[in-house]
C-alpha cells in the first residue's frame, strides 16, 4: 500500500506561525521544534491507522476509512468528527482549525496544513523519510 510505513520528520517550514495559529502553547512550540516526529501509516485498501509519536511518550492514534465519517482527536486533544478523502494519492482532511493533505512523494510522506486567516493562510509543511 502506498502510505503503509514509519516515518521520521526530515524537515519542517512554517512551524511556529502555524502552531502559534493553532493554540499550542510556547513550551510545547519549543520542545516540539527540533523533535523527530515518528508518524507510523498502516493502510489496508480504504482503511487507515495514523499514528504521530510526539515527545513524552504522547502519541495520537486516528483510524479511518476513505469516504465515510469518524471520529478523530488533534494533537491538542480535542476530538471532532470528520470525513477523510482521496483525490488521486493526496489524503484530504478538514481538521477544527485547519486543512490536512497528505500524500507520498519520492518515497517521503509530505503533510502540508493550512489555516486560513484574515491575512492570508498559514502553511506548515513536514516533509518525512521512511525509516
């Protein structure tokens, strides 16, 4: 399957401005900016396990079929009831506060968040290497 796999965060842009946007707090900003993100995908046709480990040993679990409403949590805990969906090879979410795609390219698993603003739209962008 194209996104089952671990990943560890090789890069990151827009980091700060967007969980700023987001309500995370500056100590987590912090710890958070030079951490590996592990994301690890097991993807069985339509159906999906998310999981990003993040420091502390705190990680968020989402499972989801493409198409179909459930029930999912952020980062921050708060959980919300989407539908996830595919255009092509590109995972589309609608998050509270922002927009998620996800999708492989070049063997990476790139994840492009945008939050639109009044002064625009606040993009981060986490490009990841299979481990």
């Amino acid at each position: 399957m194209a996104f089952t796999g671990k990943y560890e965060t090789e890069s990151q842009e827009g980091y700060d401005a967007f969980c700023k946007l987001v309500g995370i707090p500056d100590d987590i900003i912090e710890k958070g900016r030079d951490y590996k993100l592990v994301t690890e995908v097991v993807q069985n046709g339509n159906e999906f396990t998310w999981t990003q480990l993040y420091p502390a040993g705190h990680s968020v679990t989402n499972k989801f079929v493409i198409g179909k409403e459930c029930d999912m949590e952020t980062i921050g805990g708060k959980k919300f009831k989407a539908t996830v969906s595919m255009d092509g090879a590109k995972i589309s979410v609608q998050f509270p506060n922002y927009h998620h795609i996800s999708e492989i390219s070049g063997g990476k698993l790139i994840e492009t968040s945008t939050a639109t603003t009044a002064s625009g739209p606040v993009v981060l962008k986490r490009t990841s290497k299979k481990l």
